[in-house]
C-alpha cells in the first residue's frame, strides 16, 4: 500500500517547482509562460488530488467499514531525542483529501481567472510565483502528518499571504495591512507554537496519529498536571487554538482581515476566502479527538468564540459599503459557524457538529471564492469598490450577475443550492448541544440572507448605470471560472459527507429535518425580503417624502409610514446605533488595545534610555550594581 | 609527552603559522600593493577551515592545561567560519579606505591574534590558561576597534573598551582567586564544585559577572552599543558574534564541567539574566536610530535567547546553543555585511538612510531582509530553527514562564526587524543609496551568509552532526 501512493509527493513537488521556476526567472520568461506553468502544475496536482480521492473513498481507505488514516510516506527530518522526532509527511485520510480537493479546485480557478484579472499589471510573472507558493504551502499545511510540519508550511502560508496581500507594495495601505496581517497571525502563531511544545513536551510526540490514538490516551497523562486551575492539556490545546484563531479571524484577533482585501481580489478569493482562512478550523478538527476527549472545556471556548464572531461579523457586515469588506465580514461570520459547530460537536455518534463544520468548509470555499471572483470581475468593470456607485450592472455584467446571484442563494440557505444542506446539518448540531448556540446561529442565517442581498441588490439593481456607461463583461479567462464555481455551488450540496467526513471514520447517520429547514429557509427568506424593500428600487426617498407631502393620504400611510418609521427603527437605530457601536468598538477598542500595546512598549523604553548615558564611569557602576543583583538572585536560592 | 603530541594542537599551531607567514609576505610587499594581502589572507584561511574540520583528535597537553575533544573542535570551527565571512567583508573597508592602506596587514594579524586567543579559551583546562587566552581575545580586538583612530568615534570605541575590558577583567579575575582560594586549585578537573561555601559562591558571582560581559548580558551591556557604533564595521562583525560566541560556548563548558553540581543555583541566576537581557535589549533596540547601535541591541536581545539554552545545563540545550550561535553568525554577519558596503559606499549608517533601498540595490535589500528574518526567527529561514530548538531547551527544563517571555519579547523584536524591512522595501526616499558594486571577497561573503541563512535550517545533518558532536563536555 506504501507503494501505490507515491506519486502524492508531486501534488506538493509540482507547485513548488513552478514557485523556484517563475522566482528564479520572473525577469525573463515571457508573461504567457510564466502563468502557464503556474497553471499547469496546479491543474495537475488538483487532477492527481481527485484521483487521490477517488481512489481513497472507493478503495483504499476503508477497512472494517471504517476511513483509515494513511501516511503516503513520512521521512525523518530532526531528530530531538529518540522517541520525539520531527517528520515531513503526507498523511491521507478524509479531511485531508476533503481540504486538498478544496485547495487545488479554487487555486486552479484563480489561478485561471488571474490571468485575466492582472493581465497588464506590473510584476506579473511574480505574482504567479506567489501564488505557486501559496498553494504548495497550504497543501503542505493540509497533508502535514505531524504538529511540527504543519506549523511550517503554517508559516510558510503566512510569509506567502503577506507577500501577496503587499502585492501592491508602493501602495502604502497595501503595505501597512500586509504588515498588520503578519503580525497578528504571527502573535496567534507563537502561541499555537507554546501550545506544540508543551503538547510534545508532555505527549512525548508531534505525530497527530500518534497523539490521537486510543482516543487521545497518549495525552490524557497530561490531564493530571494543572496549572493555574487548568490542566496542562487544556492550555496547551487552548494555545493551540489561539493559533487557529488568528488564522482563521476568530473574534478578537480578526482584526487583520478586513485590511487584507487591500490585496488583489484573486488573492482574497484564494486566501480570504477559501484555503488559508479555514486553516484554523482544520487544525481543530485535525486534532479533534484530542479536544472531544481531553478538553471538552476547551471546546466549549471554541464553540463561544466561534459563535460570537459569527454574530459579530454578519452584524458589522451589514454596515459596510466596500465590497470586498462586506465579503470578508461574511468570510468571519461563516468561519464562526464552523468553529462553532466544531465546538458543539461530540465524537462518533454525536459528532454531527464535525461533520456539519466539515461540510460547511467545503461548500463555503465554492460559494465564497464565487462571491470574491464575481466581486473581483465587477470591480475590474466599473473600477470601484464602493457598492454604492454600482447599481443596475444585471445588464452590463449577465454572466456575473447569474453567478453571483446562484453565490448569494448559496449562502443564505436557499434549497437546492449547497449552503442549504451545510448550515441546516450545523444548526441542528447547534439545536442538540444547546439552544442559545442555536439561537446565535439562526440570527446569524437571517442576517447572512439579508446583508448578501443588500450587496445583490445595490450592485445589480438599484438605480440604473448611466446610458454612455462602458461598464461590459469580463473576458471568458474570468468568466468560465465562475461559472464551474457557480456549479459547484449548486452540486456541492448533494456530497454524502455523512458518509465520508466523521469523527471516528465510520457512517455518521445524518437525517434532514424538515422543520428546521424549513425554519432556517424561512428566515433566509425574510432577510433577502427585507433587503429587497430596501436597496432593489433606487434610493429616490427624499423625492417621495416631498411628493407625499401634497399626495394622498394613502401614499404616505402605505410608503410613508410603512417604510419610513421601519426604515427609522432598522436603519437608524438597529444599524446606525448598534451596528455603528459595535463596529466602532471593533476600530476603536480591539484595535487601540493593540495600538496600546506597541506605544506601552515604546513608552517603557523611552524611559530607561537614561541607563545609556556614554560615561564609562557609570557603566562601572551599573555592573558593579549587576555583580550585586547577581549575588542577591544567587543567596537568595543559596538560602532556601 | 612525544613531539608528536603537539599535533593535538594542530588548528592553533596553523593559526599562529598563519600569522607569521602574514608578516613575512607583509615586508616583502612594497607599499603601494600592501593591499595584495588581501587575497593572500582570504586564501590561506582556506586551509586552516580545512584542517580544522578534518580534525578528530582528542586528548590533553601540559596537566590538562589543554585539551581537546570533538565538542571543542565543532565550536572552533562553527567560530573559524565566522572569521572567515569577517574576512570576506572587509576587503573592500581595507582597500577604499586610503587611511588605512598602509596598516591593512595589521587589520589581518590583529584579527588572527584574537582569533589563536579564541582557540585556546575554548581549549582551556586551567583557569590560569583560561584567564590568558581570555585576554588574548579581548586586547587586539580593543586595539582595533581604534583602528580608525582619525575618527573621534572609532577612538572613543577603542578606550571605552579597553576601560570596560580591563574592569570586567579585573572582576573576573577576583572571581578566579576566590575560587582558588576555596578549592586550591586552578584546574578545571581537579576543581569541579561539588557543594557551596561562600567563599565559592562569591567566585562564581564574579567569575560569572565577568563573562557575562563579554557575551553583553545585561546588565553588562552598557558598553556594548557604544563600542558597536564607534568601531569599523568589520570589528563590530567580530565583536558581536566571534567574541560573543566564544564567550558563550566557554560559559557553557565551564558551567556544565565545574559547576554541574550547582546546578540548581545558577540556573535561577541564568533565568534571571536571560530575562533582563532579552527584554531590555529589546526596549532599547526599539528606539535606536542608528543601524549599527540597533544591531548592537538586538544582538544583545539574542544573547538573552542564547541563555536560554544553558539554563537546562542539558546535553540537547548545549546543542542548541551550538546551532544556534552558527545560524547566529550566518544572519548577524549578512546584516553588519549589507552594513558595511553601504557605509563603505555612501558612508550612511542611519536607519533612514535606507529608506528606499529596495529601489536602487534590491539585492542587498534581499540579503538584508533575509538577515532579519532569520534574526527575528521567521520559518522557514534558519533563525527560526535555531530559536525553536533553544525555545524546546527550555520547555525540556519545564520552564515555561521563562518561555512565555521568550515569545513575547519574539514578537516585540519581530516589530523591530520589520522597521528595517518597511525602511527598505517601503519608504520612499529622494535621495537613496546609489546603486553599489561589491567587490568578490564582499560578494561572496554575502553569498555564503545567504546559503547559510536558507539550508542550515533545512539540511538536517548539520544539526544531526551537531548532536552527535556536543555530547562531549
């Protein structure tokens, strides 16, 4: 069986060849080139990816009516101690195919659609080799067999998303968010690194085979040792979590991800969207069995603060007028459902959340990396970002107004489109472990219906683009991936996930239930309501309001009254008050505690600048004064 | 004892060779080509690596005055390495400057003179041959840091040093006679300390002070970004990771083979000193303005990372500092390399000054960047490598208080590194630095360092060969 899988190593090969390629000769291959052989060897490693899963689901993978987890090979690499050693591998079981199907499907869609969207653009050449990058880490990311290899191409997946979000480098808010994004995910990522050596130190290994095996016995020692009323496992797998969270722009540490979308819109597609974004809800559920059975604590957290950015985000999504914000809003509302439903989740029988959240990631990449693409193809017609001086583009742009619409369906929940069946799985894994997280969700499902069809609506609708507009459609380089992704967003739902994705390997019997879907479709359907009374008609307000003034009496109970006070009470002050709040607490206080912090450190060292006078003689003094903390610190452990 | 014995002692009887074949080839040149030394030194350093890294030999000389085993020789040669890159970098410094054309050898032989002092402190059985070669070390490196003594600064650097030097020596020497008093001894073998009395305890806190300065452990540093801005560029190179180096790996031997015993007392002292040194090198590398004073900080930040892998006094935590120090040497000397040519070049050393770099010299920038990060500890460049294994050192020891610090004063210096980065790649500037030519030696140097800073990290047998190698002390 080793054997017969060798040929997986050219899924991680074939990428990082094109990278060291188009680097080493961005100068002088010719444009044509250079994206072709980014292309190619991404639609070759996506083909051997599927056949990858064909060949697990249908053959290999199953023995006694259980998915294995298989390693393709895994090579010593550092060797610590006997026993704790550090491997690169390539491990194959079903989240990994799952996340490797997701990743080389949407990057060989925007690697396509790129060619298009930057064509004349100045360092193309080096952005396809960024993009290369990018996707051989994430694979690397996705295929890791151990903790240690996984925070690698974490890494690695960091240094290739700020290289690309800083794409536009002599544009300083390009530059400033790129640097924003790397040091947050990297203060996220010093943590999940505490939480890998406290989980080798004391499981004694960073296979995540090894580490959850026996269901997590390996590890369970640890759960003995507390610290600060906490036992060491669940700080280490908090930590762990920490990690996940700034990648995945968990609440408080989201703060990057709206600056992000200065980057090109592929980029957001390929990153913000799909793959690198939903790195922390795989690294949760790839060490899932260690968190159900040593830290159920911990996943309580992780079902809080899942639930809580989701909430968050949809509420602030609903304020926002730049495109691509509303987009990575809905990208962190959408995330939170996952993690939520990870953290709702039980093992075997009862881990519906799992699957559910596992779902959920893979119809999510389809229609969200839709809605960036369509984004990118609208903002590359009409040159803005600004949602509202869009409107009525349905003529000018056919294509990406039927595919963005199909995305927006999608994510709402409208049957028979993918979304429907994930988040209807999500909420009734939410419904099982506790209503309040049920609660949260449904919200979140109504606001998510109405917030993307505020966007539908102001962009395709609204008021009519004036008649010498030169808005037209993309070419079909950008065009056809939206289609296959538009595709993928209405088949995607029909995978027999309970099937494939469980906790343990085995069939997870999942059932529809119809009157939660017809719930959950119910309040969709009141939210894209009340966006169309909203944004579709043109916003001619003041002009009826004058009208109403001299006309019936009719016209001003039925729109006057009706609309207006609505208008007044939802507008004012449910988005203008709250939303504002919280969107102003988001800006202000989350990010002036962070301002607070680098301007503290600066503060303290301005203060003791003194120390650094340039006399000899005071140098003596402070070490002679050093010799005698010395001393102190010395007898004073002498002496106990 | 045979003749042959002698042989023992093969790197430094090469080096000391070395130095005197210099002399000769120094008179015999004339004194308009007493720059051909240049290529002559560069060259015939070559085969003192060579030798060094074929060498196997173990053994003592002289009662133990000198002993060698494979430890010993893997700390020479990760420390011959960084001389050799030093030597790289300096050609074009020596060549251009045209006050300096007549006394290039002496730049040479000064370097080479430190450098037999290095070899022999890292082989020293004897506190008496310890205190010696510790000053061997030190004196010539003062003499040179005065080297441009027409520069206030440079001569300002020179005395700063030799005061601090001979304070911290006289300090370290009073430590050693404690010492001796307590045990009667000056031997390493003879002497190692199996319980405490004062008089011992008062040794160790002086000896301990002593060489805290050299490795500029706070609070021992203050001398340190004074020297470090004032001297020429390529002794700063050898001050910050050679002397610092040295001083480290004999902390090491010395603390494991003597006072092991102690072990739970100067470990607290360790930790201590650990933390002061990372956090306080930190705040003040935030503020500084000068590319030279802010490396001299952040290398004192990595001294405080350094400690960390002593504070286990373990086999693996040795090791880690092993690794640690050649990636150390790698990104330290890319950066003072990028340094040195564009001080040489346009005679700038401020951090605006290199505002814009990217635009006119995107190679050095590149260097440069990678330096940094490794510096910074960014996977997948070296650095991170080697912070991950000190980081593990001191998990090992159940540290984690201590780590929680580390890793936070990790991202505080991740803020600073990328100042540097944005200055370059970033900010824009009217008048950059104009585009630069290197010369071979320089190139080359830089090169090295780069290869280094990407496959040290990556190429496993090298932290393999490594651990098999440092279980020796």
């Amino acid at each position: 069986m080793e054997t017969s899988l060798n040929y997986t190593i050219w899924i991680l090969i074939l990428p990082f060849a094109a990278f060291v390629l188009n680097g080493l000769l961005s100068k002088r291959l010719p444009n044509q080139v250079a994206s072709a052989i980014s292309i190619i060897s991404i639609l070759i490693a996506a083909a051997l990816s599927y056949y990858l899963a064909f060949v697990y689901f249908t053959d290999i993978g199953k023995a006694a009516e259980t998915f294995m987890a298989i390693k393709a090979f895994d090579q010593t690499w550092l060797r610590f101690t006997e026993s704790l050693q550090i491997k690169i591998g390539f491990l194959v079981d079903p989240i990994s195919i799952m996340m490797l199907i997701v990743v080389t499907t949407v990057s060989s869609l925007v690697f396509i659609y790129s060619i298009g969207y930057m064509k004349g653009e100045k360092g193309y050449n080096r952005f396809f080799a960024f993009l290369s990058l990018f996707s051989f880490s994430m694979m690397g990311l996705v295929v890791a067999t151990n903790l240690f290899q996984m925070y690698i191409f974490w890494e690695l997946v960091g240094v290739s998303s700020f290289l690309l979000i800083g794409y536009y480098y002599d544009k300083p808010s390009a530059v400033s968010a790129s640097k924003k994004a790397f040091i947050v995910t990297r203060f996220a990522d010093l943590g999940f690194l505490l939480g890998i050596l406290l989980l080798s130190y004391y499981g004694n290994s960073f296979d995540f085979l090894e580490i959850s095996s026996d269901n997590g016995a390996a590890v369970s020692q640890m759960g003995g040792i507390t610290f600060m009323g906490m036992s060491v496992l669940s700080w280490a797998l908090l930590l762990v979590f920490t990690g996940g969270a700034g990648k995945s722009a968990m609440f408080p540490l989201h703060i990057w991800l709206p600056d992000a979308m200065e980057g090109p819109t592929p980029v957001s597609a390929l990153i913000h969207a799909a793959t690198m974004v939903v790195a922390g809800v795989y690294l949760v559920a790839r060490m899932f069995t260690v968190y159900s059975f040593g830290a159920p604590d911990v996943l309580e957290i992780v079902a809080i603060i899942g639930a809580f950015s989701a909430l968050f985000a949809a509420v602030i999504a609903c304020t926002q007028f730049d495109i691509k914000r509303v987009l990575a809003f809905s990208t962190m509302s959408q995330i939170g459902y996952m993690m939520m439903a990870l953290g709702v989740s039980g093992y075997a029988a009862e881990g519906l959340g799992f699957t559910a959240s596992m779902f959920h990631l893979f119809t999510h990449a389809f229609f969200k990396a839709l809605l960036f693409l369509g984004a990118g193809a609208i903002i590359h017609s009409v040159h803005t970002n600004d949602i509202r001086e869009m409107g009525g583009l349905r003529k000018y742009l056919p294509i990406s107004h039927i595919t963005f619409l199909i995305a927006c369906l999608a994510i709402s929940g409208i049957p028979p489109f993918a979304g429907f069946f994930s988040k209807d799985e999500i909420l009734a894994a939410a419904q099982m472990h506790g209503m309040i997280y049920f609660g949260v969700g449904y919200l979140v499902a109504g606001l998510t219906a109405f917030y993307m069809f505020r966007l539908y609506f102001m962009v395709f609708w609204n008021k009519n683009q004036p008649a010498e507009s030169k808005v037209h459609e993309s070419p079909s380089v950008m065009t056809i991936p939206l289609i296959i992704l538009a595709l993928g967003s209405i088949f995607a739902g029909f995978v027999p996930f309970g099937n494939l994705i469980t906790t343990n390997g085995q069939v997870l019997e999942t059932e529809f239930h119809v009157s939660l879907a017809a719930a959950t479709v119910g309040i969709a359907l009141v939210g894209i309501v009340v966006s169309y009374l909203f944004y579709a008609k043109p916003s001619d307000r003041p002009e009826r309001i004058a009208k109403s003034l001299g006309g019936f009496y009719r016209t001003v109970y039925q729109k006057f009254y009706f609309d207006e006070i609505y208008l007044f009470i939802t507008q004012r002050i449910i988005f203008g008050i709250f939303s504002a709040f919280i969107a102003w607490f988001d800006r202000n206080i989350v990010d002036g505690t962070i301002n607070a912090i680098g301007w503290l450190t600066a503060w303290i060292s301005s203060r003791i600048k003194g120390l650094q006078s340039g006399q000899v003689q005071q140098y003596a003094y402070v070490f002679l004064g050093g010799v005698l903390i010395i001393g102190l610190v010395f007898f004073y452990y002498w002496m106990r | 004892m045979s003749w042959s014995d002698f042989f023992l002692m093969q790197q430094e009887l090469a080096l000391i060779l070395l130095a005197l074949v210099l002399l000769v080839v120094e008179i015999s040149l004339d004194t308009e080509n007493k720059h051909k030394i240049i290529p002559v030194a560069n060259f015939l350093f070559i085969p003192i690596l060579v030798i060094g890294f074929l060498n196997t030999s173990t053994g003592s000389l002289f009662g133990d005055m000198y002993i060698t085993d494979p430890t010993r020789i893997l700390m020479k040669n990760i420390l011959n390495v960084g001389v050799f890159l030093v030597f790289l970098q300096v050609s074009n410094w020596l060549k251009t400057q045209a006050n300096n054309r007549n006394r290039i050898s002496e730049f040479y032989l000064l370097i080479i003179s430190s450098l037999i002092g290095v070899n022999y402190l890292i082989s020293a059985g004897n506190f008496l041959m310890f205190y010696l070669s510790l000053e061997l070390t030190s004196i010539p490196i003062a003499a040179l840091a005065a080297y441009e003594q027409y520069k206030h600064k440079s001569a300002e650097a020179g005395i700063k040093m030799i005061l601090s030097s001979a304070f911290s020596s006289g300090i370290l020497l009073f430590g050693l006679s404690l010492l001796y008093a307590g045990t009667g001894t000056l031997n390493y073998g003879a002497m190692a300390i199996a319980s405490v009395d004062l008089i011992q305890s008062m040794g160790f806190i002086f000896f301990f002070s002593g060489l805290a300065f050299k490795i500029s452990i706070v609070p021992f540093h203050l001398w340190t970004a004074d020297v470090y801005e004032g001297a020429p560029v390529a002794v700063t190179s050898y001050l910050s990771v050679i002397s610092k180096g040295v001083a480290v790996f004999v902390l090491a031997i010395v603390l494991i083979t003597l006072f092991g015993e102690i072990q739970g007392l100067w470990q607290e002292v360790i930790y201590v000193t650990a933390i002061l040194t990372m956090t306080i090198g930190n705040l003040f590398a935030i503020r500084q303005k000068n590319i030279k004073r802010f490396l001299a900080f952040s290398s004192i930040a990595q001294a405080g990372f350094i400690l960390l892998g002593l504070v286990g006094g373990s086999n693996f935590g040795t090791t880690a500092v092993l690794y640690f120090v050649l990636i150390y040497i790698f990104s330290n000397l890319a950066a003072f390399g990028v340094v040195s040519v564009i001080q040489n070049a346009s005679d700038k050393e401020n951090i605006y000054d290199y505002n814009g770099l990217y635009k006119t010299n995107p190679r050095l920038s590149l260097v440069m960047m990678l330096a940094l990060f490794s510096l910074a500890g960014i996977p997948p460049v070296a650095g991170f490598f080697g912070k991950f294994f000190l980081f593990a050192a001191a998990a090992e020891a159940g540290m984690y208080v201590l780590l929680l610090i580390a890793v936070l004063n990790a991202i505080i210096s991740l803020y600073y590194y990328l100042l540097v980065v944005k200055a370059m790649f970033i900010n824009s500037n009217d008048q950059p630095v104009p585009k630069i030519e290197s010369d071979f030696f320089a190139r080359a140097g830089l090169i090295l360092c780069t290869a280094g800073i990407i496959i040290t990290g990556f190429i496993s047998w090298i932290y393999e060969y490594m651990l098999n190698n440092s279980f020796g002390i």
